[in-house]
C-alpha cells in the first residue's frame, strides 16, 4: 500500500474513532486557554514612536519594581516630523523610528509592540487625525490588541485640547484608547473577532478566536505646557526615586530608554546629550497621571494598580450618547471642543470636562480657526450676528456677520483670526458674541497662548 492510501487509512481510522469516542460519551480535548506569551498588565496606547517616554520613568517602576507586563500600541510609525540623524523621510523615517521605537521598549524590556498603520498628522485638530488614521480601521485594530493582550490598565494621551498639548495625533490615540476599553467587552462589538474558529489547526478560518475582554482603568497623560491642571487629578510617581532593582534614579532609566530615538531632535537627541554629560535637568519631573475611570473602585490619586483584581470582570457599557434637551438658540465652541463635550459624557469620563475651560496655542504671524455651532431648536427661521473680541493687534480674516437658520437646523460658522507678528509669549482672551434678537446674548471665551513651536491650527 503506497503512502497515500496509508494516509487516507489512518485518516479514516482516526474519524472512526472520534466519532466512536462521541459516542461513548467520553471528554473532548479542553478549549486552548489565551496564549499567555501576549497577557499583559499595562497596555499602553500612544501615536508616534517616542510617545512612551512621556512616562518612561513610570513604566521603569512598574516593570523593574512591581513586574508588571507591558505592551504598546504606537497609533503611527512617526513618519512626519524631521530627522536629526540622516535625510530620510517620510516612509523611510517611519521604518527607523519603528526600528527605534522596537529598540527603545526592549531596553525595559517590552517586546510586544504594534503599530496601527495611521499616517502622522501634523496638527492639533483631533479630528482631523481621526480622519487620516481611518478612525473605524484604527480602532478595530485597537479592539483586537486589547481582546489579545488582555490588560487589566489602560494608559493613554489625555482626551482634551489643551494649550501644549499640540498634536492631534496624540488626542487621536486617546479616544481610540478610550473607545477601546468600553467596546473590547462587548461580544457584538467586532464579533468576528471573538468567534471561534472552525477548526484552529486548519487554514482559511473566517473568525478571530479572541474571547471578549474588560479593561478595568484607564489613566491619561499630557504633554501641554502648563501642568497646574493636573495636580490632584491621579496619582504622580517621582522619578527622582531610585530603583532597587537596577541602582538608579528613575529619570536615568527613562533618559537611557528615550536616547534610542536618535532621529528625534527634540527627545532622543536631548536624553543622548543629558546622558553624556550626566545632567539631567529638564527630564525630573515626576509623572503624572489624570484619572479616568474605574470599573474595579480606588482612589482617584491612589495607586494605579489599587483595586484592581485577578482574572477578568464582567463587561460594563459606558453611558453613551445622549442628545441635549432642546431649547430656543443656543451656540458652542464647535470642532474638537465640541466633540469632547459629547464624548467625555458618552465615555462616562465627564470629569475630564472640569479640568480645563477651552484654550489653545497658536504662534506669532499665524491664524487661530476658531468653529462655532449655532443651534436653532425653535419653530422659526432666526438671524443670529457674529462678532467677536480680540487682543490689541489681531485681525479678523473672515467668519464674522449674519447668519441665518431654520427651525431645528445647526449652522457651523468658522471664525479665522490672523495674530500679530510681533507678541511676547503670554495668554489671551478670545470672545466671540452671538447676538439673536429676542434672546440672551452667547459669550463664548477662548483662552490663548501665544508661544513658539506650535503646530499649525
């Protein structure tokens, strides 16, 4: 008998077996557990290659001190921004700051990194990155990272416009984030995802395998250039202390992992020359975190890891949408401003809301787009006038007059001021005033800060 026949013989005695075996009643072999090598404690998700030293020095705590298991998702491979070390751009930058980044995490240790795929977009419009990332591609990658790792902590870029916090990029990676750790239980969600395969040794399976997972915190960060907002809202880690495990400072350590980014200018560069020369100013400041939210109880300052339990907890749906009450005429900060104002309340993260009142940063000779929403609910056609108040210097380039709305209509109007070419660095205030007859007047303050550096608006 030729070795094919053998093979169809054993292939029939094997079936003839099973089933006899199902007949019988007898155990089936056991469901495979998560792969373990992929589990991890902290799970964090950022934008661009770099993006994790913002809290190297927690991350060496966590992992040196308390053995937490971490993994990275980089929403970018970092493609847009300059190159200290060479002239590659573009595509070719971004394949050496994945490299760098790969490097960088294994230093601590971290092995487990993926990368979205999204282009980097320059800019502070969060929406607009959403767009270029492909948000619904983004996030169910994102989904499918969380059911694979599995982590009971999410840390993320801070959901909110904020003057300094100037890459829209990195507010992108934090609804993802955000949105992530409320879907990822659910089964509905991406259920392709979490069905079992047909047969997990064969080939051409239509489904995922992952099972549906719950996060139970999520903690955000921020780069903006002012901090006082953040005091008392989480906890802060010194980065002063030093590690018993590896005899450092806590700044050290993360100085050492953010040198890899040498193409970075503004990162690497700086951590390389602070490590050559032993001075380390600029890079002590402790991290801090803002709460977001938890599914397992704590203190909003306490530890990161307090009440959090072993194993998984059962899904738990965020709040969702739900549309204002209507009223007469009513106006809002549109854009982003007013996209967090629904998401932070969709998300059950309204706190986030109370950190800040609406500000950004802009240079000197450039143009501050300032959106309103003009919302109608009555029964009428109204006219509402826009103008607004500017510091001593600034120039309206066009948004402001009539504007007229049906009953039940939106009227997105788009304010461009032009700013002063010659300003010392300080904050302004931005009014704009909706004036409709019969109506209270709207005032809609925006703070200012002028400063050097700033992505374009």
């Amino acid at each position: 008998m030729n070795k094919f026949w053998l093979h169809i013989a054993a292939s029939a005695a094997l079936f003839t077996g099973l089933c006899q075996g199902a007949e019988n009643g007898s155990l089936q072999p056991r469901t495979p557990a998560p792969d373990d090598r992929y589990k991890a404690d902290i799970l964090l998700i950022v934008a661009h290659p770099d993006d994790e030293t913002e809290i190297g020095g927690y991350l060496a705590r966590a992992i040196y001190e308390e053995h937490k298991r971490v993994a990275v998702i980089f929403g970018t491979r970092g493609n847009g921004g300059g190159n200290s070390m060479g002239m590659a751009q573009a595509a070719a930058l971004g394949a050496e700051r994945e490299i760098e980044g790969r490097k960088a995490l294994a230093y601590f240790g971290v092995m487990n990194v993926w990368f979205l795929g999204g282009p980097d977009t320059p800019g502070q419009d969060v929406l607009r990155s959403l767009e270029t990332w492909n948000h619904g591609n983004a996030l169910w990658q994102a989904v499918r990272l969380v059911r694979l790792t599995r982590p009971e902590v999410i840390l993320t870029w801070l959901p909110l416009y904020s003057a300094g916090e100037n890459h829209g990029d990195h507010q992108a990676a934090a609804v993802i984030a955000t949105e992530a750790f409320d879907m990822a239980g659910d089964p509905t969600v991406f259920p392709e995802q979490v069905t079992a395969p047909r047969d997990r040794n064969g080939i051409s399976n239509l489904t995922e395998g992952l099972l549906p997972w719950q996060p139970q915190k999520i903690y955000y960060f921020s780069d903006a250039s002012h901090f006082e907002f953040l005091d008392g809202k989480g906890p802060q880690y010194s980065n002063q202390d030093v590690s018993p495990a590896r005899g450092k400072a806590y700044y050290k350590l993360a100085a050492e992992e953010m040198a890899f980014h040498l193409t970075q200018g503004d990162s690497g560069q700086v951590a390389k020359t602070a490590v050559e020369k032993n001075d380390y100013t600029g890079l002590m400041d402790p991290t801090r975190f803002v709460f977001g939210k938890s599914l397992v109880g704590g203190d909003i300052t306490g530890d990161i890891f307090q009440g959090v339990v072993p194993g998984p907890i059962p899904y738990a749906a965020p709040p969702g949408y739900r549309p204002p009450e209507p009223q007469g005429i009513s106006a809002e900060l549109g854009g982003p401003w007013a996209f967090y104002r629904r998401f932070w309340t969709a998300h059950g993260i309204d706190r986030l809301g109370e950190l800040l009142k609406p500000e950004v940063s802009v240079g000197v000779s450039s143009r501050l787009s300032l959106p309103v929403l003009i919302h109608n609910k009555s029964k009428e056609e109204r006219v509402a006038s826009v103008t607004v108040d500017m510091p001593e210097g600034w120039k309206v380039e066009r948004g402001t007059g009539r504007y007229a709305s049906g009953p039940e209509e939106t009227v997105p109007v788009e304010l461009y001021l032009a700013t002063p070419s010659k300003t010392e660095p300080a904050w302004h205030t931005v009014t704009v005033h909706v004036e409709v007859p019969g109506t209270p007047a709207i005032d809609l303050p925006l703070k200012v800060k002028m400063e050097p550096g700033v992505l374009p608006q």
